[in-house]
C-alpha cells in the first residue's frame, strides 16, 4: 500500500480538467463520424448505399448528392469512406454527439435551429443520478461507461453520479436495442423513477436498433417504447462523448450538432 501511495504522489493528479478548453479529452487520433460532403457525390454512384451495414447511408433523389445520411444509424464502421470513389464520404476525428432532437442527427441541407433544453434539465446542473439499463447491448458501451469512472474522466468531479436504485434516479440512460423481453423490464424502470424523470438513447443500437434494429428478438430502438429526451449515436460511443452528451442534456456544453453537421468549437 506505501509503494502504491508513493507512485501516485509521485506521478501527481491522473484526472482530466476537461472539458476546460485547451485541455485534452483521451481521445486523440480515434476515428470518429464520416464527414459528408454532398458536392462531391458523384450522379449515379450507390457505392456507399451499397455498402453501408445499417442503412444509414440510403438512395433519395430529393436528398443533397441524391443520398440520405442519417448518422443515427452510423455504426462508425468506416466503410462507406473506404468505398467512396470521390472522397463525398471522407474519415474524421469527430465524435458520436449528442442531440435533443432527433432529426438533428440527419443530414440536412437548411436545418431547423438546435433546440434549448427544457427548463427542468436546469435543475440537474449541479447534481445529476443516473441509473442505467442494458436493453440488449453487446457491452461496448457499457465497457464505455465503466471508463467514466476511473482516475482519468472521474465523472464524479462533475457533479454526475450512477445510482443501483430507479427511485434515486433523475435521467434513465439505456444502451442496446431494445430486445422484446427487456421492454417490461425497462417500462417497470422508467416508472419507478420519480417526476420529473428524464430518459437518454446511447449507442446507435439504443438510438435506432444499430445492426439487430428489426430483427426477430428486437425492434428499432428506444423510441418505440419510451420518450427521448437525448440521442447519442456511436458504436460504441466513447467516454468523452458521453460525458459530453450528459453536459449537453444539463444545459453545461451547448448541443454542437444541427442537421448532422457539427459547429466549430
């Protein structure tokens, strides 16, 4: 235990100070959402709709570059960027973000102006619990999750805290897709939460069924069975980006994302 104590005095403080800014979020170099560029899409190229696992990327005549984009459905697998002939479809370090709405995370030529966050989200800027439900994950995001608590991000610094009991709970945050047997289960959680009670989709399974949305044990997400209140796409995504999405839905961090394109910072 001395040796232990002496290494930790001696390399000094592991937590983050961000999001401070200038200060570094661990994810450097993580390859994040496609950028899209629709002035580039070339007349009657499908290799992207083609190719893309989920149907985020899918045909529309009337949409920018004849494609509809739809990165509530990106499972961030890179493929599309691989085989795009004309770099429309191109590979960034951008996270998966969190958006109250939606259609937000639909690429979108005029989008609607970013929505602000209800006024009882305000009330949790200071203290929010949090209890989670896997809805039929894989367990990426719940391997993402566990990352929020170690030295590094140390989620506790900001006021943010996970709690075993719904009656403790102000937000329910649910990862996987919603399998059929754990729809009661979840219904049950939501309910035993007290008013004002708050819910948040993360992962693009959570958000839009991801790869199993529609098969035979699932349906196509969380909103078929509960309102959403945030929407945070990836698979998985990663600590900072979850932390950033929980900030956002406080009203902490301004939501960074209109139409599937992301403001500078």
């Amino acid at each position: 235990m001395a040796l232990w104590t002496f290494f930790g005095l001696t390399e000094g403080k592991a937590t983050t100070p961000w999001p401070r800014r200038g200060t570094t979020d661990g994810q450097v170099g993580v390859l994040g959402m496609p950028r899209f560029a629709p002035e580039h899409c070339e007349e009657g190229c499908a290799a992207c709709t083609e190719i893309c696992p989920t149907g985020a990327i899918a045909p529309r005549a009337d949409a920018p570059g004849g494609i509809a984009v739809d990165y509530g459905r990106c499972v961030v697998c890179q493929l599309c960027t691989e085989a795009c002939p004309t770099g429309a479809l191109s590979p960034s370090h951008d996270w998966a973000f969190g958006v109250r709405r939606r259609e937000d995370l639909v690429w979108a030529d005029t989008p609607a102006p970013v929505a602000d966050p209800a006024p009882g989200q305000r009330a949790f800027r200071r203290s929010l619990h949090i209890r989670h439900v896997d809805a039929g994950s894989c367990n990426g995001c719940e391997s993402e999750l566990q990352a929020l608590n170690n030295p590094f991000y140390n989620l506790h610094r900001l006021g943010i805290f996970f709690t075993p009991s719904p009656r403790f709970a102000d937000l329910l945050l649910v990862t996987g897709p919603v399998t059929h047997a754990m729809r009661a289960p979840l219904r049950a959680t939501w309910e035993a939460m007290p008013e004002p009670r708050w819910v948040m989709a993360i992962g693009t399974c959570a958000v839009s069924g991801g790869i199993a949305g529609g098969g035979y044990a699932c349906g196509n997400g969380l909103d078929d069975v509960l309102p959403v209140d945030l929407y945070l796409p990836g698979c998985p995504p990663n600590p900072a980006a979850i932390i950033a999405a929980l900030l956002t839905f406080q009203g902490r961090l301004p939501q960074r994302v209109q139409g599937g394109r992301r403001h500078a910072e």
